[in-house]
C-alpha cells in the first residue's frame, strides 16, 4: 500500500509540474529590445515612392532608417517605445497599454481621439486601435483603424507584427521583424 500511496503522490507531483510548465507558457515574453530587419519585413507601397535621384539622375531607393522598439513587458502591462533614426536624426514615442481586453480612449495630437484594445493570450498579443480625425472646414471626420498581432519565435529571438490598416484610401496590409539584441 505505501509503495502505491508513493507512486500515486509522485505522479501527481509530475503532473501539477508539468501544468506549471505549460502555464507559464502559455504567456509570451515581448519584453526587450528589438531592431527591425527589413530583408524580412514587408511594406505596403506608397505612392510617389520612396526614391531620391542619385548624381547620375536615376532614381534610388532611399536608405531605410534604423527602427527600434523597446518593449517593457509587465504581465498584461506594456509600454512599448518606438525609435526611427535616419540620416543624423532620430524621433521616438512611446504607448503604454494594457492587454486585458478593455478599451482605452486617448486624446492624440491634432484633435484625434484614439480608442485602443489589445488582448493577450495564447502565443500572440492582439492590439486594435482606431483614430478619429476632426474634419477640416466642416467636412466628414477621417477614421484611421489598425489591427496588429505579435507573434514571438519559439526561440524568443524573432518578434513579428502582422498589421492590417483600413483608412480611407482602402486598406493596406505589412509585416514587420524585428530581432532581439
């Protein structure tokens, strides 16, 4: 009976690890810096382009800037900052936002107002944030919508943000890597 009682009680030691292991899992880690690799990334096209004439009076495209994001990670707590340097200048901004599903509405620049709902589960973090524009002389206010979801390598080296963005012109889809370091 105690050789059966033992094997029972360290069987149900495995199994209360095992659940333990698989929770803590079940949350990916964002947290960190991370430098966007454009070989891997994918842009929307824009109109006009993004060229500059060189000497010769070909059109080259222009060098793209430098991207960081320095993402702090608190449970459902985020703060995410975002840097772009390009050609001796840099500007950043950053977001905090917390992923438990509530919407969140934010005075922007401009007169905008911004609502902002982001969950996370499972292996991803969904957010959704859609701006509101006030009409210029008395027109249709603009609404800007965006939905990204973030995604972590196994190897917790690579984040991906798949982007879909509905404005007014249509909608535009981009993917962005960024590597850890």
């Amino acid at each position: 009976m105690t050789r059966a009682k033992r094997t029972i009680g360290l069987m149900t030691a495995v199994l209360v690890l095992a659940v333990g292991a698989l929770s803590a899992q079940a949350q990916p880690q964002f947290g960190g810096t991370w430098t966007l690799d454009p070989s891997q990334s994918q842009f929307p096209a824009h109109e006009g382009g993004h060229a500059q004439k060189a000497p010769d009076g070909a059109q080259t495209p222009k060098q793209p800037p430098v991207m960081k994001l320095v993402v702090e990670q608190n449970g459902t707590n985020f703060k995410v900052t975002r840097s772009m340097a390009r050609d001796n200048r840099e500007r950043s901004y950053s977001q905090a936002f917390v992923a438990d599903g509530t919407e969140r509405t934010e005075q922007g620049h401009r007169g905008g107002t911004t609502k902002t709902k982001a969950t996370l589960g499972g292996d991803r973090l969904v957010t959704n944030s859609t701006t509101t524009m006030p009409a210029k002389d008395g027109g249709e206010a603009k609404t800007f919508a965006r939905e990204s979801t973030w995604t972590v390598s196994p190897d917790g080296r690579t984040l991906t943000i798949d982007t879909v963005m509905h404005t007014p012109r249509g909608d535009r889809t981009m993917k962005t890597v960024y590597l850890k370091g």
